[in-house]
C-alpha cells in the first residue's frame, strides 16, 4: 500500500463575534439556494445571539424544549456533540464495525496506545510522535461562571445523556477497539448527582 498524506484545510481562528457571524455567512450563501439562505442566515443570527445573551441553564432548557417539540436540535446546539448513539449508529450502518473507530483522544497519549491504534487502522507497525494537541472544553475561558454539573438542577439533562450513553455503549462495544481507548471515567464523570 504506497504512503498516502492527507493535507487538512485549516479553518481560520475565529475569535470575536463578528468573525464568526461572517463564516455563517459564508457557509449560509455557498451551502443555500439564494431563495432560502436569507431564512437560513436570519435563522442562525437568532440562535447566535440566543447562546451570545443566555447563560448556560437557559440554554439548556431552551434546546431541550426545542427538540421535544420539533424532534431536532436548533442550530449551534450546545448539546448535541454530547449525545453519542445517533452517530455512532449511523456510521455502523453505512459502515463495517472493523472500520469503526471510538476513541477518546487523550488515550493516544500514550505511545503503546498510538502504536496499536495506527497498526489496526492503517496496517502499520510504526513509532509516531506524541499528538501535539488535546482538545477540552475546561480550557475555554467564558465570560459566565461555570454551572455546578452535578447538582440536582441538571437531573433531566444528565437522566438524557445516561441513557444516550448507555445505549452507545451498546454499539461502541461492535466496534474495531470497542471501549478500550474511550475515557470512560471522563464519560461518566457528571453522570451521577452528588
């Protein structure tokens, strides 16, 4: 199999308000017709200025409100990277489970991790560097102050994403590693009320 290099696109930095509502902009215009990116784009500006005004709670109950009525998540929803099964079930079935994948990111940290995950996937027995970055949601700074997970308040959201989960699981056990490179404990860390 000849070496192949895959070369990503990197998005530019959006970093203010403005920025972002003009790459809403952009993608509204190229992705719409013309007689409908107009509702599209009044759409989006309505959600932005929701999540840019609203504090986190707020959010929640609206998003939540929003998908038992219109069985769909608004735009920009805050949510809707948490809910697993959905995903998951629809790679699988436009996808072999061998050719599935689930993996928490940070577990390549470790370098016996990345040697069995690039020789199962890419049918190599090679050493590959250490992976530069690690995404987390606990280093964005925002203005709010952060919600208090486990309280009883958000009892509903945490009964939803139990057994979005659980159900995941189910399917994530099919897959090329099953769970053995997930954070299972960072899965579950706020599922419990305390």
């Amino acid at each position: 199999m000849p070496d192949v290099s895959i070369r990503r696109r990197r998005r530019p930095a959006i970093r203010d308000q403005a920025a972002w509502v003009e790459f809403v902009h952009k993608i509204n215009k190229k992705h719409f017709p013309r007689r409908s990116h107009h509702f599209i784009e009044r759409y989006g500006q309505a959600e932005l200025e929701h999540v840019r005004t609203h504090d986190f709670a707020v959010r929640i109950a609206y998003e939540l409100a929003f998908y038992l009525s219109r069985r769909t998540l608004p735009l920009f929803s805050v949510i809707a990277a948490s809910l697993y099964y959905y995903p998951v079930r629809n790679l699988l079935e436009k996808y072999q489970p061998a050719d599935v994948s689930v993996i928490s990111v940070a577990r390549l940290a470790d370098a016996g991790n990345r040697r069995r995950f690039v020789e199962a996937v890419f049918e190599k027995d090679v050493d590959t560097p250490a992976i530069p970055f690690a995404f987390s949601s606990a280093e964005i700074e925002i203005e709010e102050a952060k919600p208090d997970f486990d309280s009883r308040a958000f009892d509903l959201l945490r009964t939803s994403f139990s057994y979005d989960l659980a159900q995941a699981r189910g399917l994530i056990a099919t897959t090329r590693f099953g769970d053995e490179l997930l954070d299972n404990a960072a899965l579950d860390r706020h599922m419990e009320a305390r």
